[in-house]
C-alpha cells in the first residue's frame, strides 16, 4: 500500500509541469493547474510515508521496464521514508510558494519552463530513494541532475547565471562517473545491479573492492551534497536560482547525496575504521569551514549556501560516528549517530528551506539580496522577520528548536567515545565534539549578522525604504516550516519511530534501537525543558508588552548613538561586524581587501571594500581547468570539421577495440 501510494504521488509530481505547456504564457490557468497537480502528488507520497511508519509494511513493487530484463524495482524502508518526506514536503510548499514569488504573468518567458523542470527534479529525487536497483537509480539520478540545471539556469539571459550552470553541470557530470564506476564495482561484487546487502556468502566482495566502492561512493555523492572541497558548484547555484528552486536544492538534492553515501554504507559488510574517520574528519571540516565562509557573505543567499555546506558537515558527522560504531562494535554509538544524522537530513530541510523562502521574500519585497543594502525590514516586513528569526534559532542548534535535538544526539555520541574506557574506544572522535561546538559558535555570529544587518537598524538604500510583505501564498509555507522546526524542537518523540525504522534498516544486526535510544537519549527531558523555556520566554514577552502599554514610549532613530543628526553609514555593515571572524580564519579563507589609492590634493569619492572568496574555485579548480584547457589546445588539429574525418576516427578505434586482446 505505501509503496503504490509512494509510487503514484512520484509519478503525479514528476508529470505535473506538463499540463501547463498547453496553457497561454500569459495565462495563470497554467501555473494553478501545475500547483494543484504537484499538491495532490506530493500529498499522496506524504500519505505513503505516513501509512508506512505506521504500519511498518513494505511490499517491494516489480515490474517488467525494458525488454533487456531491466526491472521497475521500487520500495519503501526505513531509510526511504525519512528521505522521502523532504522530498513530497519542500516540493509540495515550493509549488505553492512560487504562486506569488513567480507569477507567470509576470515571468512569461521562462515560468512554464521552471514549473515543469521543478516537478521532473522533485519526481526524481523520489525514484532514487524509492529505486532498489542501480538501473532505475542512475536513470533517477540523471533526470535529478538535469533538470536542476535547467532550474538554476531558469534566468539564462544573466551572464552570472550562466556561469553558476556551467559550474553546476561540470560538478554534476563528475559526479556521475564516480557512479557509473561505483556501480560497476557492485555489479561486479554481486553478479547484479539489485542493491542488496553485501555478505561473504552472497557476494565476493573483497576489503580492497570495498574500499574502492566506499571511496567512489564518497567522490560521487559527496560533490552532490557539497562537502569540502568538493562544494565548489554550490554556492554559486543556489545562490543564483529562484529561491524557491534554491530551498529544493538545499533542502533536498543535497540530501540525495546524503542518501547515496547511506544507502551504500549500508550494503557494505564490515567497515573498516578509517571509513569512519574520514567521514567524521570530512564533516568537522566542512562544518567549520563552511559556516567560516558563510559569516564573510554579503550575498544573502550565498550566506546561506555557505550555511548549508555547515550542515552537511554536521549530518556527515553522525555518520562518521555510526560507521566507527560499527566498525568497533559499538551499538550505542550507531544508534546516536544515525539518530543525529538522519533527524538532521529532516531538521535542515526544514530550517534551510524555511530560511531560503524568507530570503526570497526579502528580494521579492526589496528587488536585492545584497546584504549592505538591507536593513530596517523587521518594520515593514514583520512576518517574515519572524520566520527569518526562528529559522536563524533552528540553524543555530539552539533549544528550543528542532535543530538542537539532532545535534545533541550527536554531541551525545562523541562525548561517549571519551568516557566509556571499558569497551572499544576511539577516543580521537571526542574532538569532533570540539568542532562540533565551534560550528555552533560561529553560526550564531553569522545569523546574528545577518538578522541584524538585513531586518534591524534603519534602512540603507531605496531598495528597504520601499520594502512590502509578501504576499499570504509565500508566507504561509514559511509558517509551516517554522511550525515543524518548533514541534519536532518541543516533541522529538513524534519522529523517534521513524528514526528507529531507518536506524534498524541500516545496521540490522543492532538489537532492541528502539530502547536504546530512548535510553540513551533523555527525549522526554528534552520535551519539558523545551516547553519550560518557551513558557519562560511567553512570561517574558506579555511583561514586556504590559510595560510598554503602561508607559510613555519615546521614538528616536535606530542605533543613534547620541548622535544629533545620524545617517544609515553610521551602522555596522555585515561585512564590518564579520571582520573580526573573517580575519580570525584569513588562513583558509584568504579575504580580499580593495583598499582606496593615496589620495591626492582634491580627493574623489572613494570606497574601501572586503570580500571573501571561494578559495577552492577561485584559485585551484579554475586555474586548473584552464591550464589542462591550455594543455590540449594541441589536439586542435583533429577537428577539421569534415565529417568524413570524424567517421574515419570512430572506424579506427572501433578496429582497434577489436583487435584488443
């Protein structure tokens, strides 16, 4: 039942931009027709999840695909439906979302487009979670890839534009090699292209082969979630797509990477201990490094993109502590860790498309992104300020948000490699706690300047002069975000079975997850303190209102600073509250500072301006591309243009592939 319904809702989704192509570009009819199909299919996969955790039933579905054999091999596990809900949930809310943030009345030339390449992206991400056999993955996989460059090309007459599709789609292409070898290792190790777990009596798969696998499995999806130094795409991407495009792709195409690198762990018999210590030492990296660069943003949205390169390091982190679990024989460090690593794919989800929604809100009522041209928001824009604040709450990891409980499973897990000396230990995994807590640190300096800079003070330029709150279509998404980063922050308990299913399909031999991990993890403790400090916090509020309405409130200009007559140029810019921090890490992430000439006896105006780069792209991945593109200009000759030459070519290599011994 769940997988039909599963199954249907994907179909729905992936189909529903279609209609609109029969409909006017200036027609709304269209875009109402597309956002009811893709509701209605995204609700019956989200019915699908739900019948499946409930019940605990899982009928695989096959059928006959192509006349070579190739199968339709499609289920609903553990690990499925919690990557599943993502998927139906951000698609189902982007669609409605792009009502009013993407009207095509007012996007004629591209909106049908958007539409019908958001419905393809959301379908395939849902058949490769669903997929069972590495035929159906890839053909998922490339759909998934595709269609995201179309969307993050969607504004394709911009030159910058251009250029973050092209980076994307190099990314993308690099990532499908490392998956056409991962499977055809598997293949190889199996006799079949079914995913299967992989033991010494149904496979022959050798710790050599295995590696090999692991090691390919990290190249390939870890370009696709972006983790260092293997981001290079993403900032860019995300940065430049319409936003709720960019709350897709943060939300959930990274975490189809997430799912690729589980789902293969998972078949992979005894992993050795470095496969945890690379996992754990990558996640720490990017973790730190990536929020590092997201405090030196002045894009918002690339702030944001940065952020989510943060997170992927954190839900990398829980893995890393499953697979040493594993590796050592250590069942409570498998349960906290995936526990952490899977309620964390739901958590930023939820917060980092909460958070790219009010970032679209913030453009579509400004007409800019650019952090130093913002301010004063809050006043005119209230909800969304509100949205943005409890998003920035979540992504901190602070209580009494959803975000807390997933790292403190986490936490939880890497203290515990430290105390316990009486079982197998690997107490280098203590330090990631470290790392851990230096995330969470910095990614409150990062929203803190960003909440202040963008919707505090005064405004900066015409741009928040003249800002309007968006319209109910945009807000109400936002307010359903943010109502799941509150429940699931006050009642971690409603996920807990869930979290236990998708723990038990991946390590199986772990006995009785459920009481572990409700003993290990004080979840209704969290609840109380939780419900305590939003109380607190309500008492705090209505004696602040009380007072104000009791008293005399004077108004005065915002950040004054006992200034007569001050102007917005008195106000700390983002990138001069960041500058401490920026210089802090100047080591790894090599800032830019445009400094004004020596001026001369009658100055102009001048500027003084500090960027921070991406290091990774600016200065080694396109020197070297540009360097190799140099290096073949050599082979120039060959392309004659004829096409005779071209068919003598393919001639002599087929010969020589047939003389091959």
């Amino acid at each position: 039942m769940s997988e039909w319904l599963v199954l249907m809702g994907a179909v729905i989704v992936g189909a529903s931009g279609f209609p609109g192509l029969l409909f006017r570009r200036s027609a709304l009819a269209g875009q109402w027709l597309t956002t009811l199909l893709a509701v209605f299919g995204a609700g019956l996969g989200l019915m699908g999840v739900c019948w499946f955790v409930r019940t605990g039933e899982t009928h695989a579905i096959v059928r006959d695909w192509l006349p070579q054999g190739i199968r339709l091999n499609v289920a609903v596990d553990g690990l499925s439906a919690i990557f599943l809900v993502p998927v139906f949930l951000i698609s189902l809310l982007g669609s409605i979302y792009g009502l009013g943030y993407w009207k095509q009345t007012e996007h004629q030339e591209n909106g049908r487009a958007l539409r019908l390449f958001y419905g393809l992206l959301a379908g395939s991400m849902a058949f490769i979670v669903l997929a069972r056999n590495g035929y159906l993955f890839l053909f998922a996989w490339e759909i998934m890839a595709l269609s995201a460059f179309f969307l993050v090309t969607t504004e394709d007459d911009k030159p910058d534009v251009r250029e973050a599709g092209w980076i994307y789609l190099v990314a993308t292409r690099m990532a499908t090699v490392f998956l056409f070898a991962l499977f055809a290792l598997l293949h190889t190790a199996s006799g079949s292209f079914k995913l299967f777990a992989l033991t010494e009596s149904n496979s022959n798969v050798t710790p050599g082969m295995a590696t090999a696998i692991f090691l390919l499995a990290l190249g390939g999806f870890g370009i696709k979630m972006g983790i260092m130094p293997l981001h290079v795409w993403l900032p860019s991407a995300h940065a430049t797509a319409p936003s709720h495009v960019s709350a897709i792709m943060s939300g959930v195409i990274l975490k189809m990477g997430v799912y690729g690198l589980v789902r293969v762990t998972s078949l992979l018999p005894n992993p050795p201990l470095a496969w945890g210590a690379i996992v754990l030492a990558l996640g720490a990296v990017s973790g730190v490094l990536g929020v590092a660069l997201a405090v030196g943003q002045r894009d918002l949205k690339r702030l944001l993109a940065y952020s989510s390169i943060e997170n992927i390091g954190i839900i990398m982190m829980g893995l890393g502590l499953a697979l040493i679990g594993r590796s050592l024989g250590r069942p409570d460090w498998v349960i906290l860790g995936m526990a952490g690593c899977l309620l964390h794919v739901c958590n930023h989800a939820l917060f980092k498309g909460l958070m790219f929604f009010c970032a679209g809100s913030v453009i579509h009522g400004t007409g800019t992104r650019e952090i130093d041209s913002l301010g004063g928001l809050a006043k005119l824009m209230p909800w969304t300020a509100l949205c943005f604040i409890i998003g920035s709450v979540a992504i901190c990891g602070l209580p009494p948000l959803n975000s807390f409980v997933s790292e403190f499973f986490i936490y939880l897990g890497l203290f515990d490699t430290l105390v316990d000396t009486s079982k197998p230990s690997f107490a280098v995994a203590g330090l990631a706690a470290a790392a851990l807590a230096l995330i969470g640190a910095l990614a409150v300096a990062c929203f803190v300047k960003a909440y202040g800079a963008v919707f505090l003070g005064t405004a900066r330029s015409e741009h928040s002069r003249h800002a309007h709150e968006s319209p109910l279509s945009m807000l109400g998404p936002m307010g359903v975000l943010a109502g799941g980063c509150l429940v699931i922050g006050l009642a971690p308990s409603l996920i807990a079975p869930a979290l236990v299913s998708g723990i038990v399909t991946w390590a199986p031999n772990v006995a009785d997850v459920g009481g572990r991990l409700a003993a290990l993890a004080p979840l209704p403790w969290i609840s109380i303190m939780g419900c305590g400090l939003v109380a607190g916090l309500w008492l705090g509020w209505s004696v602040l209102s009380s007072r104000l309405r009791s008293n005399v409130v004077e108004h005065a200009s915002t950040w004054g600073c006992g200034y007569i007559a001050p102007n917005t140029r008195m106000q700390y810019t983002s990138s001069s509250f960041a500058q401490m921090l920026v210089d802090l890490f100047a080591w790894a992430l090599h800032p830019r500072t445009h400094r004004p000439t020596p001026f001369p006896l009658f100055p102009q105006q001048t500027d003084f301006r500090t960027e921070v780069p991406d290091v990774m792209l600016d200065q080694a991945m396109l020197p070297t591309f540009h360097f190799v593109a140099r290096l073949f200009t050599w082979l120039r000759f060959l392309q004659q243009g004829n096409v005779q030459i071209y068919l003598l070519y393919i001639f002599l290599v087929l010969v020589a592939l047939l003389l091959w011994p």
